[in-house]
C-alpha cells in the first residue's frame, strides 16, 4: 500500500497547484535534505504505527462464556488466537537448534544488507540472555522482522523468533517483580491507527484490547505526542494518543521500565508483553485530528480476561501446546493458520504431529470448500507419507491431490505440479511400478525449463529403465541428465556412477571403467572428504576392473 507521494523538483509554486488536489502528496520539494528529513519522520511514524497490531474481546461476548469457539465473532476469535499463541510459545523449550533457526531466517532476508548482516553476526557473537531489551529497542534486523511476523499472524514466521520471544520474556519478568508498587501509574504512547481500528475501538467500549505485540510507551505525555503524527496522516491514518491507567499490584504479562537495559536509554520508557491486555474506557477527539484513547490495566480486567481464557483452555487442553493450539484453530474455522502449526512440526521433522494437525484440518473441511486449502493440505499429509518411506499411503493422498487439481477449480503453479508429479513418480518406483513412474516423470519434463529438475527427473527415468533392463533408453537419460548439471553437481558424480553401472550390467567393462574413473575425478574435485562415496565409487571401479 502506498502511503504518500512525495514530490521533488525545481519549481515548487508550479507543482504545488496541481499536487494539492491529490490528498496522498505528502508535499513537494526543492530542497533534497528537507525531502529526506520528512521521509525519515514519516517513516519512523508509520513504522511505530505498524507494529502495534490490535484484536478486540467485545464486551458482549464477555459475558457468554458458555460461548463455543466456532461461534465466537471473528474478532473474538482473533482475539483468543494471539492470548493462546503467546502461552503456546512461552511453552516452548529454549534449545540452540531455535536461536540457529532464528538467525538463519534474519541471514536470508538481509542477505544483500552488509550492515545488518554485521548486526546479526555482531548477535551471534555477543548475545546473552540479559541483553534481550537491549538488541529489542535497537534499530536492526531483530526489532524490524520479530514485529513483521506479529503483523502478518503467520505461525511460521512467528515461530522462527522463539528463542529471542523467550529471552525477552524473561529479562521483562525479572524486571516486573523486582518493581516497587506502585512505581509506575500512567503512561502514554502516541502512534498512527487504521481508521477502521479506531472505529472498532470507539464501538467496543468497556470491552477488552490486546496489543498483539511488545508495547513500549512513555511515562511522558509529551513523548507519545511527538509520535503521534500530529493529524497529518489523515484520512488514512488517524493520530492516536493513548492514556494507559495501571491500577496497583496488578497481576498480569510482565511490564517494566527499561530505560537503563534500553538500547537508547529513552528516559521513562516502559515496555509491555505482547499480548498484554486492556480495558477499553473511552475514545474520543480531544483536539482536532488527534484522538485520546484511555486504557486500563487492572485486576478486574485481568480476572475477566482469566475467565474467557480458562473456559477455552478446556475446551481445547490444560497445558497449551503447539498441537492443541493447532486443533484451537481447526475447530475455530481458521484452517490456514492450523495448516501453519502443522507445517511448524512438519519442518522440525515431527512428522506424527504434523499429520494429527493436518488431518484435523481437512475434518473441518466442508464439501463446498475444496480449494487451495483442501489441495494444500492433502498434499502436505502425502509427503508425509513420502518421507516417511510409506509409498503406498503417499499415492493414495497424492491421487486425491491429483483429483483436486482435475476437479475443482484449484490452480496450483507448475512448481508445485512438477513437485507431486515427482514424488508421484518416486512413489511409484518405489513399489515397483515402472512405467506409471515413467510416466509420471514424463509429465514434469514437459512442466519445467528448470536445469536441476530436468537433469534429476531424466535421471529418474533412466532409474526406472534399468529396472525393466532397457540398458540403451536408460543410457541416454542419463546422458541427457549430464547436459544439465553443472560441473560441481553433486548429481553429476551419482550420474556417472549410475551410467558406470549399467555398462556394467551390460557387460561393457570397458566403458564402465571409463564412467567409474569420471564419477571419482569430479568426487575428487567438488567433496575429497565424503568418505562413504570415495568407497562406493572405488568399490564399483575395483568390480569393473577385475572383470
């Protein structure tokens, strides 16, 4: 979505005229520090703004608790999404495995990006457990991608961030007990919100909000007024200055002033838990073009809030986990998000639980509803089955995947065709059914220019043809298969060992001991120390040899 315009030229009196009547020009400029100084403002703002995401428990449903989750409102629903989200995660077990899987995904996405790759290195090196607020409050990769996964609500990426979650919990709880009631009262947070939010917020008075992300504010009112855009973010953006009222020994998500564990010591500065929760009291414009918004945290909100949580809690499992968080979701409607859950398992190779949570989506599947999700899903559980070496299984969810894709109106991409149409093939070879492998083979050939692809599925063909002993077509795959790796190719060296052993088979020892010594020269060259396959290859020449 664009914001605003920005435009930048020679002649502002010219350009003035015509950009007024558009009201997303934010200004026009001849001066390039002044362009560069208000695009820094403006981006700070809609940044602050940005990661703050809302959910709303409205007050009506409050008060049925009898309330099952498939009937609960959307928002409701949403709401309850992110209160059983944080348990799930700080349920979690804190293990190296998480940090490197965190820091893999920061490497990726700034991959080009020498400084933050610094930063992330620099964290790798350095981090310790009571450094958590203090890499949090820093402007770098940590900050920007932890609350960009918030936003979007995709439990995978939300997942990666774990480990850091956990470590920020803890430094924040420590902190919250070691304060001094009541040490902290009243504190501000000025931001930009989507009108529709505000809107929402103005009509659930007296109902509960959950912020769905950590929550810094000030205990300056004149702080949270710097950040709230003064009125200029309008229509699209409204200026919201929150009023937040603590009431003493409240019990809740940990809260603390962190000005001394701050990257920027911001004087005053308290921050909240994601998924802290509040009482909505008022909202109202109190100057023109700038809302107050006044909040409470209480005992009574955080009783209330115990007792909506406490009735899910039993509908779903005691002790929140990523597998009763995923049936939450299923039985809630949201399939997406509970297909998510069992991609988290799938990835971590638990393979059991991925499949209870995938079939558990597809239960609530209605007939009418059989699309990308149903697709998406059904083949999710066959390569499942797939890794798991159960061939037969695979085929029977991979067919229902290939009657999707026939008889719905799903419209996979041809990576993902090419993707079930080789494993389909694989399975197939796998039970000794050559030529619907072949088959299948033949149909990812014609869906793909992809060099990697072709040079493995012409090599699977020619597997399969040496199973039904047709040497010479086998052969020629192959060699078709060394037209599209590349000279380090891993593949390269099967290849060659595969075609070594056909002449083999064949009785062309000559030949065999040709393609033998190749597959050893490239082995050589692209991996010296993987042991097991210099065994293999000399083990194959020394049978050639000896004929």
């Amino acid at each position: 979505m664009i914001c605003y315009v920005y435009v930048y030229c020679s002649d502002r009196e010219k350009h003035e005229l015509w950009a007024r009547q558009y009201q997303k020009i934010r200004g026009v400029y001849i001066d390039r520090e002044t362009l560069l100084k208000q695009l820094t403002i403006d981006v700070t703002l809609h940044s602050k703004a940005l990661t703050a995401p809302i959910t709303l428990f409205k007050r009506d449903e409050l008060t049925k608790k009898e309330t099952s989750m498939r009937n609960l409102s959307k928002e409701c629903a949403l709401f309850m999404w992110h209160q059983l989200l944080f348990e799930t995660l700080l349920q979690s077990n804190q293990t190296s495995k998480a940090r490197h899987e965190m820091l893999c995904e920061c490497k990726q996405h700034y991959n080009n990006n020498k400084i933050e790759l610094d930063k992330i290195i620099e964290f790798e090196t350095n981090f310790s457990h009571d450094l958590a607020i203090r890499w949090y409050t820093r402007d770098c990769f940590l900050y920007r991608l932890l609350n960009k996964s918030m936003r979007t609500q995709n439990i995978n990426e939300i997942y990666k961030y774990r480990s850091f979650i956990l470590d920020l919990h803890e430094q924040l709880g420590i902190l919250h007990q070691s304060m001094k009631s009541p040490e902290i009262m009243q504190v501000y947070r000025g931001q930009l919100m989507k009108f529709e939010e505000l809107e929402q917020m103005r009509a659930n008075i007296n109902g509960l909000i959950s912020l769905n992300t950590y929550f810094s504010t000030s205990t300056k009112a004149e702080v949270a007024s710097n950040f709230c855009g003064g009125g200029l973010g309008r229509p699209t953006f409204q200026s919201v200055i929150f009023t937040i009222n603590i009431k003493s020994n409240v019990t809740t998500k940990p809260f603390a002033n962190i000005q001394e564990f701050s990257y920027m010591h911001d004087e005053g500065e308290v921050l909240f838990s994601a998924g802290t929760v509040f009482r909505i009291n008022d909202v109202s414009e109190f100057n023109e073009g700038i809302w107050s918004t006044e909040l409470e945290l209480s005992s009574d909100v955080q009783e209330e809030l115990d007792d909506v949580m406490q009735y899910m809690r039993m509908q779903i499992a005691e002790r929140p986990t990523l597998a009763t968080f995923g049936n939450f979701l299923a039985e809630m409607g949201d399939l997406e998000k509970a297909e998510h859950i069992g991609t988290v398992h799938f990835r971590a190779g638990d393979y059991q639980t991925a499949l209870k949570m995938y079939k558990s989506a597809l239960d609530f599947i209605s007939s009418d509803d059989r699309g990308m999700s149903h697709f998406g899903i059904l083949n999710n559980i066959a390569t499942i089955h797939f890794n798991s070496g159960e061939y037969e299984m695979a085929l029977e969810y991979y067919k229902q995947v290939i009657n999707a894709v026939v008889f719905t109106d799903t419209s996979p991409t041809n990576a993902t065709l090419v993707l079930i149409y080789q494993n389909v093939g694989l399975s197939y070879l796998a039970t000794d059914n050559y030529d619907l492998a072949i088959d299948y083979f033949t149909h990812v050939l014609k869906l793909t220019n992809d060099a990697t692809i072709l040079a493995k599925t012409h090599s699977n063909v020619a597997n399969a043809l040496v199973s039904k002993k047709e040497f010479a077509t086998a052969l020629q795959n192959y060699e078709l298969a060394l037209k599209y790796y590349s000279s380090d190719s891993e593949g390269l060296v099967d290849t060659y060992n595969s075609i070594g052993l056909v002449h083999h088979y064949a009785g062309d020892f000559e030949n065999a001991v040709l393609s033998f010594h190749q597959a050893l020269a490239v082995q050589l060259a692209t991996s010296p120390d993987d042991h097991a396959q210099l065994a293999t290859i000399y083990n194959n020449l020394a049978k050639a040899c000896c004929e």
